[in-house]
C-alpha cells in the first residue's frame, strides 16, 4: 500500500472511531508522540492513549492535505483538528463548543504498517 494511501486510511478510521482498522495498520512496536510531548511505545498503548485522545475531546479530523516525498518512508497530512471546548483546571465551565486548529500528522514507515506517528498541534489543547 502506498503510504498516502495509508495514511488516508488511518485519519478515516479515526474519524470513524474504528481503532480495530487503526491496529491493523501500526506495528507493534511503533511509537506514537504526543502534543503534550509525551511518548508511547507499542500498538495497544497507542490504541488506549488514542482512543483517550480522540475520544475524549470528540477529535475530528478534516481538510487533508498529505504532503509525500519520493522515498515514501515519512510522510505528514496537514489537518484541521476540531475538538470539543474544556475549562482549565480551576477556570469556570464554559458552554460548551468546539474549536479547529491547524495540526500536522507525521507517519513514518520502512515498508510496512507504521512505525512512528507524531501529532503536533499550533495550540495546546
């Protein structure tokens, strides 16, 4: 599979939530980074903090442009990440809404499932 089309595959299952579909495209081993710079190694720990993530903020991913270099070994999709709006810990609850800020996934890979993603986003979320 072509990593494009792998990494399409991937932000559609997270949209749709199937973390199953998900798995079957990371290695066991990969490692997947955070916004909040932490890291976690191994598919099941990525699939939990994943599921965490996305889950828990109504995470939706959308305008996809995946940029691709010849070697289709690492690749990025630049994204519009919309999430559900939370108070800070000792702020007042605000209505609820959400909020979509400019991210980028990177994928990387040798010829197989992947075996690195790193989420950055432009805001803490």
């Amino acid at each position: 599979m072509r990593l494009k089309s792998q990494i399409d595959a991937s932000l559609a299952a997270l949209n749709r939530r199937d973390f199953e579909a998900l798995m079957g495209l990371i290695d066991d081993d990969a490692a997947l980074d955070m916004p909040d710079g932490s890291r976690v190694i191994g598919a099941e720990s990525i699939r939990n903090t994943l599921a965490a993530f996305i889950l828990g903020r109504d995470i939706r991913f959308s305008d996809v442009v995946v940029m691709t270099g010849e070697a289709d070994l690492r690749d990025a999709a630049e994204v519009t990440l919309s999430a559900v709006t939370r108070a800070a810990p000792g702020e007042d609850e605000p209505e609820e809404g959400r909020v979509s800020l400019p991210a980028v996934v990177v994928f990387e890979r040798d010829d197989g499932p992947f075996q690195r993603i790193s989420l950055f986003c432009a805001t803490p979320l």
